[in-house]
C-alpha cells in the first residue's frame, strides 16, 4: 500500500512513521508513505493557500487552487481507491471502516486546517470525508497519522503474528477480553486459572464470553447495534 499525505506541517509526521509497526511495515515493503506540503503548490509569490472567507466571519479557509493542483500532480502518477478529507464532520472512523481503506491499494489523505477547507474541495475533489471523532483538532495531520497507522496495520504481513489484527477490539463489534502474562501471581494478584490450564477450546470460550460482557458494561451500544 502507499499513503500520499497532503499537509500544511509536514515535519509533524517525521517521527510518526519512522517508529514501530509502520517503520517495520516500510522496510518489509509492505508500505510506503509520501508527505507532501501544500504549499509547493501554491501560484501565489509568497507561497500562501488560505484566504479570508466569503461573506466574512473569523479563521481562514483553504483555497481550492493548491489543492487542485496537487492532486493533479499526483494523480498522475497513481490511481487512489480513496482520496479522504480529515473532517470533524466526516464519517466516523471505526474498525471495519478501516478494514474497507486496508483493501486499496493507495490513499490520499488530505490534512485540513484553519477554519476548514473551500467547499468545492469537498464537493469535486474529496471521494471521502473521515473523523476521529466528535472533537476539533488544531488540524488533520493527528487524524490522518490516527489512519494511516489504523489501517497499514491490518496489511497482511505487517504485523508478526497476523491472528493478532483479528482480534483486536470492534472487529466483532466486541471490545478485547482481558490479557495477562508472566508472572501467573504478583502480590497475590492471579492470573485465572482458565488461562493456565492449555484447554484451547475452554480458552477461547471464557475469551469470547469476557469479550460480551466488557463490551455489556463499557461500550452497550455495540451489541445493540
């Protein structure tokens, strides 16, 4: 998979996919990422891409000009699956939305900033809109790392043991049951004795009956759903 990332602060993601997972994912040619700033795509002398708002009000907006050209240039040289906005009133990143991304083959993600972007970017130019969720970021960079890690983990190959991605929380609508390791008893603190036992089956069971009743208590909506 490949990630192009269109944003106004492309230093913030140096260290985000230099580290861990995604830095594994790279060097395994699992994935690969490109950042590119907004404002080398600018016509403008002084290389700006946001404008006062029409009709006037505070904050200032992205034109459309940079971002057009932008994805012009990149799309030249690659076909996107999808080509997402990050939007606090985008549709709501979940697990098996991300599930959907981890089948393309290149995204596009496009940082928002300032009071938003002109809305004839997300009119012709925007093939999907995603939120974190109901809170307001200073921009879309954080949620766009929030993506891409959330979906290039899911790659096959990418993580070491790859049952793991299928049983992390929400991918049955159901958080993750409770996980111990070593040592079985720490100031009288146990390990349950179900674990411990090498029954497979039985292990599996009280996981999935753990994993209903978490999600009961913690996160009902699921199960209603």
């Amino acid at each position: 998979m490949h990630i192009d990332i269109i944003t106004l602060f492309p230093d913030m993601f140096a260290d985000i996919f230099s580290q861990s997972i995604l830095k594994r994912a790279q060097n395994k040619g699992l994935f690969s990422v490109e950042v590119h700033n907004l404002r080398d795509y600018s016509t403008n002398k002084n290389h700006n891409v946001d404008d006062y708002p029409y009709g006037g009000g505070a904050g200032m907006v992205i034109q459309v000009e940079p971002v057009d050209n932008c994805l012009t240039a990149l799309k030249a040289k690659r076909h996107y699956g999808e080509i997402i906005y990050t939007a606090p009133d985008g549709e709501r990143l979940s697990q098996s939305l991300c599930n959907e991304l981890a089948l393309n083959d290149n995204l596009c993600i496009l940082c928002g900033h300032y009071k938003g972007v002109d809305e004839r970017i997300r009119e012709h130019l925007i093939t999907r809109e995603i939120s974190i969720g109901d809170y307001v970021l200073s921009g879309g960079e954080l949620a766009a790392a929030v993506i891409a890690d959330s979906v290039v983990r899911l790659l096959p190959g990418v993580l070491n043991d790859e049952t793991s991605a299928l049983t992390d929380s929400f991918q049955q609508d159901l958080v993750s049951p409770p996980v111990y390791t070593r040592p079985a008893n720490y100031k009288g603190w146990q390990v349950p004795d179900i674990l411990l036992g090498g029954n497979d089956k039985l292990i599996d069971n009280w996981r999935f009956e753990q994993a209903v009743e978490r999600t009961r208590q913690r996160r009902p909506e699921l199960l209603e759903e």
